[in-house]
C-alpha cells in the first residue's frame, strides 16, 4: 500500500499581547516544489522518460556532443560555465570530488559507488545565463527522486519535459508536472522524432472512376491544405497533458530533430533575462534595520524559560516526523526489494531515500530555528523582526555556536555502512558532495543536514552471492534503525545547541539594553 503524505502539526503559539510574526508555517512534513528565493543561481532542469533523446536535445542546446553528457546511472548532471572544460564527480564519503574525463569509460578512477552528481564545466556562452541540470530518467526516480526533482525545479525556476513522438504521458510524469504547475516554474516542452519518426499523415482518398467524385488540383481553392506531422504530433501531445494538467496551458512546446534546438535556445534565453530581472528586484540592496542600533523592550518578561521549553518542543516532534517518514521509507523500501529492484538496486533506492529525508530534516530544522529566534527576539526586542534585523540574529547565532559544541561536529555526513550502522565523516568539503542539485550558499544557522550510503553498500549488495531478499529486508531494517536513532541525537543536539547561543545573545541584549548584533 502506497503511503500518504504525512499532516502537518503545528506548535501552539504562545504570543498572548504580542504582534503576530513571519514564519508561522506548520512544521513542512513532505517535500514539494521549493520557492526560489533571489540568491538562488538560475538553471534548467530536464527530465523526461528514457528513449525521449533528452542527451541529444540538451547536446543540441549546448552545441556539445551527446557523449560529453553521459553519467552513471542514478547520477544527476550539472552543467555550468567556465573558461576550462572540466568534469567532477561528487561521490558521497569523500571530501574532494574526483576528476573524470570526458569518456566515462576510459578516464577517471573506479568509484566505489556512484555519485550523487557530476559537474561538467564548458566555454559555452549560453551557460551563462543559466546552468543545465539534467535528471534520471522519470521511470527510475521514485517517490523520494521525484521529491528531489520538485525541489531542485523550484530553485532552478525552470524545468524542460523531453518526451518522444511515440511515447505518452505516465501517470507518475504528470503527476510531476501538476506540481510543477501549482508553483512559479516556467515550463519548456521538447518533442522529439519516435521509432517511425514523426505522427503518421493520413491520406486524402484518391477518386475512383464512376463515384462521380474527383480530386481539385493542387492550388485550387478547394484542394485540402496539406498536414504537417511535426504539428500534429506536438498539438496530439499538448492536448493530451492539458486534459490532466490544465494548469500548463500557458508553457510553450518546441520540436527538437537532428540536435537542432535553436528555437528552444532562443526561449530559454529569452526567460532567463527575465527570471532573473525579476529576482534581482525581490531582494532590496539595503535590508531594512540591517544597520542601526535596537533598542530591548522595557520587560522582556520570562523570555529564557519559553525559549527552552519551545526548544524541547521543536526537536521532539521533528524527531517524530522523521520517524514516521523513516517508517513510510521503509514501506517503500522492502515493496522495491520484492517487487522491483530487487538486491541489486537496494543501494540506490535507499540512498534515494536519505538524500530526500536529509532535504526534509534540514528543511525542519531551519524551520524551528526561524521560529525560535523570531518569537525570542520578538519579545526581547518587544516587535516583530524586521528582515535585516532577522539577518544579524541568525549571523550571531551561527557565530556563538562554536562555543556551544562541545566537541561535536556540526557539519558532518552520516554514512550507512555495508553491516547497516552508521558512521559519520566530519571536515571541509564533506557535506559538498551530496547535493545532486546544489543552490545559493546557505544563509540559515545550522549546517545541513546529510544522511547517504557508503560505497561498501553498493559492493555488498551487487556481488553476486548477495541475493537473498530476506537478508536485504533485514538489513535494510537495521540501517534504517540505526539512521533513526542517530538523526534523533542529532536533531537534538543541533537544537540545543542553537537555543544556548540564541540564549547568550539575547543575554547580552538585554543586559545592556540594546541588541548588539
């Protein structure tokens, strides 16, 4: 049975006399399209089923060879500017990403598990108004891939569906799509040639002798306009998504064959010129109260206290969401294990999984922080935040968490062992190779959060003794065990640890008066 999306549950707010605050969501307890913000870089996403020609068209987009594009399996490819051609592969469990060649086959060092992305650098001029991120084949990404894509096509802020002449919409694609289109995407639809090329033309009927019927020459008034495949074939498609998703009336289709995508080069041009005027407008140059002394309300009242009882309230019921969606994961998980890919592609299914469960802890926990500090401050400060004063908060709570550590590493990786425990990578660089789509640099208080499988999973489970679905079941229970109880301790230690430098902060404020941040 296919789990649902879990309910939202709020914190009761405590704000008796107080004005009402920003950031007074419920808890996200499912990922969805992510809302770009202005510091978010502009990219393309592509995605689409497999046999669409969807290397072809981007290799057309960017003049680039097919094969300059090509990734392991699972691995998500991001396409950027720079004067040198280079290619990276970022492999979870390692601190610097390994160089690879153009040929995939021929250069770079064997890796002991796919990675997580590649980057790919090329002198293209278009790439500088835009990066280019190409996806796993629709039919490969499942519940969590599909939630990773949401979320990168919403910073991205554009998404192109490659799809062939002879294939037609799944349900799992337009159920994408229909997200998509709830959200502020544009969306780009590139059809290519099929197996038989494009949509069949029928016939006008010859006349027959003795019918009394006859056929007008060509060029006369009456003769029938003759049909374009190309257009049949685009409009067949359209009318067929615009009868689920109506919401995507507005997106612009093009046909792609031979790698000519001139066309859809021009528009995705035309769109980031004005994507990203647009976002340069959001963001004023001068936050309001970003300078400037602020003054402490003359009775903050019992500000400490509350704060540390919303701060055990925060982390107990992320620790309840996240067990509820490591008990959906495991669901889906051993439903994979008997019915679809099997032993072999458990590791790839289950660091899926983690890289979507990481998205949402780390979503959880900017979450509660923002709320923490808005309703601390806020009765502190006696008003509302204002945007740059919400700016030099979260700058000096993330610089008095250094004090407050402890010995424990914030910005560290939890990696699942090929026994299913969980060990964990600190360092510069660590948690840089488990974004398959990496964004705007972080301006939250906390390191993200970051869970993914060690290369020894996937020698493990490919070797060919390793097929027994029993034992994967089981081991797959374990390491989920094991990854609920370590995000426990961490989600309450990242909490705790943002609630004694919030504490010191305020401290300070109010003991001389004014908030000297």
């Amino acid at each position: 049975m296919k789990p649902g999306p879990l309910p939202a549950v709020d914190v009761p707010d405590d704000t008796t006399g107080a004005a009402k605050l920003p950031h007074r969501g419920p808890l996200p307890t499912r990922l969805g399209v992510t809302e770009s913000g202005p510091e978010e870089p502009l990219a393309v996403v592509a995605v689409g089923p497999a046999g669409a020609g969807r290397p072809e068209v981007l290799a057309g987009v960017l003049r680039l060879d097919p094969g300059m594009l090509a990734v392991p399996a699972g691995s998500w490819l991001v396409v950027r500017h720079s004067r040198v051609s280079t290619r990276a592969a970022y492999v979870p469990g390692y601190r610097q990403p390994h160089a690879y060649g153009a040929d995939l086959l021929a250069a770079g060092p064997a890796l002991a598990r796919p990675p997580r992305r590649v980057e790919l650098s090329v002198p293209e001029p278009l790439l500088r108004h835009f990066s280019l991120v190409d996806t796993p084949d629709t039919g490969a990404l499942g519940a969590a891939g599909t939630r990773l894509l949401l979320d990168a096509a919403g910073r991205a802020g554009a998404v192109l569906f490659v799809t062939a002449a002879d294939q037609a919409f799944t349900a799992v694609e337009l159920n994408l799509l229909a997200e998509v289109a709830r959200a502020r995407v544009e969306v780009f639809f590139a059809v290519t040639p099929g197996a038989a090329g494009w949509a069949p033309v029928p016939e006008v009927p010859a006349a027959t002798e003795g019918t009394g019927a006859s056929v007008a020459p060509v060029g006369s008034a009456s003769a029938p306009a003759p049909v374009d495949p190309v257009a049949v074939t685009v409009e067949a498609h359209r009318a067929a998504l615009l009868a689920a998703v109506p919401g995507l009336a507005r997106a612009r289709w093009f046909a792609v064959a031979d790698g000519d995508g001139a066309d859809l080069r021009r528009a995705l041009v035309g769109w980031a010129a004005d994507e990203g005027l647009r976002r340069a407008s959001v963001d004023p140059p001068v936050l309001p109260g970003a300078q400037g002394r602020v003054p402490v309300a003359a009775d903050p009242g019992d500000w400490s206290e509350r704060l540390d009882g919303q701060a055990r309230s925060w982390a107990q019921r992320i620790r309840q969401h996240l067990a509820l969606e490591l008990a959906n994961a495991h669901l889906r998980v051993v439903q994979e294990i008997v019915f679809g890919v099997g032993c072999a592609g458990l590791p790839q299914l289950l660091d899926r999984e983690m890289e979507a469960l990481s998205l949402l802890a780390t979503a959880q926990c900017d979450h509660a922080v923002r709320r923490l500090v808005e309703e601390a401050a806020g009765r502190v400060l006696g008003a509302p935040l204002s945007a740059g004063v919400r700016r030099r908060l979260f700058f000096a709570v993330r610089w008095g968490l250094a004090d407050h550590r402890a010995g424990h590493e914030l910005d560290r990786v939890l990696l699942v062992t090929s026994t299913g425990g969980v060990a964990g990578l600190t360092g510069a660089g660590a948690t840089d190779a488990l974004a398959s789509c990496p964004g705007a640099e972080r301006e939250e208080v906390l390191p993200p959060v970051a869970v993914a499988l060690s290369g020894a999973c996937w020698q493990h489970w490919r070797s060919p003794g390793n097929h027994d679905p029993n034992a994967a079941r089981a081991w797959a229970q374990r390491a989920l065990r094991e990854i609920e109880l370590e995000l426990s301790r961490e989600v309450s230690r990242r909490i705790e640890v943002v609630r004694l430098s919030l504490d010191g902060v305020l401290s300070d404020a109010v003991d001389h008066g004014i908030l000297l941040a």
